[in-house]
C-alpha cells in the first residue's frame, strides 16, 4: 500500500487514488468520511497525480448540504444515504469510482466479483447481498486468485480482465460460510457495524492480509459469465445451470456502469457476452457453489 499523507485545502482532506488510464481526487470535508474512502481503497492510492492522465474530481459533503459533486456536478443519491457519514463515505466513494470508470470509453466498468480460475478471468453478476463476495472467498481457498468483488473491469478491445483491489464488506450471514479462519480473524469485533436488520458487517477485509499478494489475478481474458441468484426455501443447496450467453447478457446489462439504455445497452453486454461460457447458480453453501464452478472452469 502506498503510503501518502492527505492534503489539506480549504477545510478539505484531499488524496488521490488510481482508476481505469485515468486518477481520481476525492475530497472530503469530514474526517471520518475521508479515513474511510483512504482505508476502503488505500491499494489504490498514489501521493499525487501524475499530470499524464485525466484527472476527475470528486468531493464528498458531510457537513450542510450533504452528498456528492463529481467533476463540479453534483449527483444524485439516495435519501437514506445521508442519515450517517458511514453510509455517505460507502455509497459516495463507490460513486465516485464508478463516475471515474464510466469516463473511459476503452473499458467496461460492471458491479459485480470476479475471480481467476486455472488462467480463466470469471465474472460473477448478482444483486447486492446476494453472496458474491462469499463465493469469491470460497474460491480463494480452492486455488482461485482474485480480480475484485465490487467493480469488475473489462478492456473493450480483447475483453482483458483487469484488477480492482478495494476492501471486501463481509455481512455477518456471510461469514458462518466462510472457512478460512485468516479472513474471520480479520472480522474483529471491535471493528463490527451493525446493519438496520441487526446483522454485523466489516467493511475493511483486505483479502491481501489474509491470502498474500499472489492473490491479485494477472490480467486474462474473459472466459465466462456466472449470473448467481438467491437461494429459495426449496433449493438449500448450489445448484449450476448452462446457459445461452445471451441469457447471461441480460441480466449483466444491469450492472454495466453505462449511460445507454434499452437496445443499445444490450447489443454492448450482447458483444462482451458472445462466445463465454455461461452458467446460472442459485446461491447455496458457498463451499459447494466453488466446488461447482472450480470444475466447471477446470476444463
């Protein structure tokens, strides 16, 4: 992790951190708010800018007029978003990433997770909550090194896959899954939140502490698609499915950080998509899930 101390302007903390061929400064006029965004995304995080790429200016406002300017814009975010500087740090600072990608016309930028198995870079798409960074983990066990369980970057010109080291947040119903005892003694109790439906949650699980640099996935071409769906009360278990990649298109151009909408949106996820292999999974045990998609991607 680099080590660079924050600017201080105007009553501002200002860093900067590296994204997609271009930086971001994000400034923040609390400090609580700024020492998040630094420890979420401190692999990220350069002294200064390099003066050779674009530069995209976020400011997170904590104080009076509470939210999110990026590039001199403010942006919209949810109601709720504003009730804690926690939440405003979470969802601010993801924003502001996710403004900084949608700028680079060479990259797709998706939310999702993304592992690297046997040479093979694979995408996991799922709503939030859903257990993607819980399967990743599981994956990590069995071999599998790691992209990211966030933002999931993918070159346009040969699909590369490229790598996004943020924190993991593991949810307490997550962690009685995962068996790496390194990653649960990384869940302290003094650092636990607390969600709004009682469960804890740890935002600052560094996946590098637990596993060791070798974890970073090298960049590698995409090679398949998994779209992950909730379990039901009748399915306890993982359960895989080949799919169409256009299947896999449709519900991943809803996590493409895109302006396009409708049949544009989907002829660019319909590309990206042609020729993978794609599965669906309903979300079982997450150690059977990887033991399901290590085989499948083996071959």
């Amino acid at each position: 992790m680099i080590a660079a101390h924050p600017v201080r302007n105007r009553g501002r903390t200002v860093t900067y951190y590296a994204t997609l061929e271009r930086e971001l400064e994000i400034s923040c006029d609390r400090a609580e708010v700024q020492q998040y965004v630094a420890r979420a995304y401190g692999r990220m995080r350069i002294p200064n800018p390099s003066g050779t790429v674009p530069l995209d200016r976020a400011r997170i406002v904590a104080l009076g007029a509470r939210g999110l300017q990026f590039n001199g814009n403010p942006l919209q975010l949810d109601d709720d978003v504003s009730r804690s500087d926690e939440r405003l740090a979470f969802y601010g600072s993801a924003r502001a990433f996710r403004e900084s990608f949608r700028a680079n016309e060479d990259w797709r930028a998706f939310f999702g997770a993304a592992v690297n198995i046997g040479g093979k870079a694979v995408l996991i798409a799922g709503a939030s909550g859903v257990g993607k960074t819980t399967l990743a983990l599981a994956l990590l066990d069995r071999g599998a090194r790691l992209y990211g369980d966030e933002h999931v970057l993918v070159r346009r010109k040969d699909k590369m896959v490229a790598a996004f080291p943020r924190t993991m947040m593991i949810r307490e119903p997550g962690l009685a899954q995962i068996e790496n005892p390194r990653i649960a003694a990384l869940c302290r109790d003094d650092e636990a939140g607390r969600s709004s439906q009682g469960w804890r949650y740890w935002n600052f699980v560094d996946p590098l502490e637990a596993y060791g640099d070798d974890v970073v996935a090298p960049p590698a071409t995409l090679s398949g698609i998994v779209v992950l769906d909730p379990a039901s009360e009748r399915v306890d278990a993982a359960a895989l499915a080949k799919i169409h990649p256009a299947a896999a298109a449709g519900d991943l151009s809803k996590r493409l950080h895109r302006d396009e909408a409708g049949l544009a949106r989907l002829a660019d996820i319909l590309e990206l998509c042609a020729g993978l292999r794609a599965y669906r999974m309903v979300a079982g045990h997450a150690s059977r899930g990887a033991e399901l998609l290590m085989r499948a991607f083996a071959a």
